[in-house]
C-alpha cells in the first residue's frame, strides 16, 4: 500500500505541469504530434528538393534520411515519455476499505504515548508505542516491527516510510515495538538480529503487564522479514505468528 501510494503522488499531474496539461487534452495533444510529424516530413522532402537542384542525389547519400528520421526519432520519444506520464497521472490509491483488513471499522483510539530509549550510534535505540485505548482494555497483543535495511529515520518523521502502518495498527489498539537496530555503517546481519532481540525485551520489561506476551506478532520488512525467519533459532521471545513482507531469503538471486 505505501509504496503503490508513493508511485502514484510521484506522478501526480500536479506535480508536472505538462503532464497535466496532456491528461486534460489528450485529444489536442495527438493533434500537435501529427502536425508536428507532418512538418517534419515536408521539411526534409523541401531539403531533398533543393539538393537535387545542386547536384545530384546519390544513392550513397543518407544526409536527407537522417534528417527526417532524426525529427521522428525525437517525436516517438516525446510521445512515450509524456504518454507514460499521463499514465501514471491517472494512477490513484484506492483509498482505506470502509471494512474488512486493511479498513478503519476497528479504530478505537485516536492517541497513543510514545517512548524512547538507547542510542542510535551503538544500536540500541528503541521505540515503543502505547495506545491510549488498548484493544483488550487492561492490556493488547503487541507488535514487533522490525523496519528495513538502514531505515535509521525515527518513526513519525519525514522520510520514514512506515508512519502510517504503525498508526493503523495503534489505532486498533495494538501495542507496537519498533527496534531501531542500525547504525549509520554496520553491515553484519547476525549482530542486528541480536538487538532486534534485546530491544524487543527490554520493551517489553519497560511496558510490563500491559502487552500479552502469549500473543506477540512479528512483523518485518526487507531485511527485516529475513529477521522474523530468523527470530526462533537466534532466542528471540516466543511469537503468536510471522509477518514478513519484501523478506529476500536468497539474496544471491537476482
């Protein structure tokens, strides 16, 4: 859902004057493109006419080819580009479903409390979020999500792509823990693994009997769905189920 949304504010029309432009008059636009084609050509036929004056055409001679091909070269690329433009243009989200997954007919908070902890230079920065309407009243399941590959913006801010996943899951109710497992330069797989781990239990230590720890879900991203397969065989704390989405479990595969 957000990368769909992503593409198509990318390529709004609004974004592109001439793109909007096309969208709107899509009709006069082919109009320009014949006329323009047209000129082209009785262009280059005139060049031919007044060489042939000169001297003679050669069979050899590809300079008048060149010409009109070059013209209609540029033209077909002109047209592709603002085609797809217009295109994309048109693409819009479909919007939240009225029910069902993915819908707002399970919304029972508007605010949430949100927490901090550790540093992001060492790997242990933490963030955990409370609704202020939990799911199950006294206490709500609790959601691990482990972000992508150098995801480092905290949530909530701008450039982290996942602020509205987390607020649709805040809204229902559901505790969420987001371990910030990056630093700017690591790289090892296995060390990220176990500070996803160790976050993920001092959260839940921190949040205390408010989260059910016999219905934790385990949600992650890119680098981090190849970490929710991972979860059991590196000790992480036992989950209800696995979410994995963009996970590359063969990352020699191209």
């Amino acid at each position: 859902m957000y990368y769909t949304e992503r593409r198509s504010i990318y390529f709004e029309a609004g974004h592109n004057p001439l793109a909007a432009l096309i969208s709107t008059c899509p009709k006069i636009f082919l109009v320009f493109i014949i006329i323009c084609i047209y000129h082209a050509y009785v262009v280059s036929r005139k060049k031919i006419i007044n060489l042939s004056k000169t001297k003679p055409f050669k069979q050899g001679d590809e300079t008048m080819n060149k010409y009109f091909f070059v013209n209609v070269f540029c033209l077909i690329v002109l047209i592709c580009l603002f085609s797809s433009e217009t295109v994309y243009a048109q693409i819009t989200p479909p919007g939240q479903a009225s029910t069902g997954y993915g819908s707002s007919e399970n919304y029972i908070s508007d605010t949430y409390s949100s927490y901090e902890l550790g540093v992001l230079e060492d790997g242990t920065q933490l963030f955990y979020y409370i609704p202020d309407v939990l799911k199950n009243g006294t206490s709500a399941p609790a959601v691990i999500f482990l972000h992508g590959m150098f995801a480092t913006t905290p949530p909530f801010q701008e450039g982290n792509g996942y602020s509205e996943h987390l607020t649709h899951l805040l809204r229902q109710g559901y505790i969420v823990i987001y371990p910030q497992f990056n630093t700017d330069y690591d790289l090892d797989q296995n060390v990220m693994l176990d500070r996803c781990i160790a976050s993920t239990d001092v959260a839940l230590a921190a949040i205390g009997s408010l989260a059910e720890t016999d219905n934790l879900v385990l949600y992650g991203h890119s680098v981090g769905g190849i970490f929710c397969v991972c979860w059991g065989g590196a000790d992480g704390v036992p989950v209800k189920a696995l979410v994995t989405a963009q996970g590359n479990m063969n990352p020699c595969k191209q």
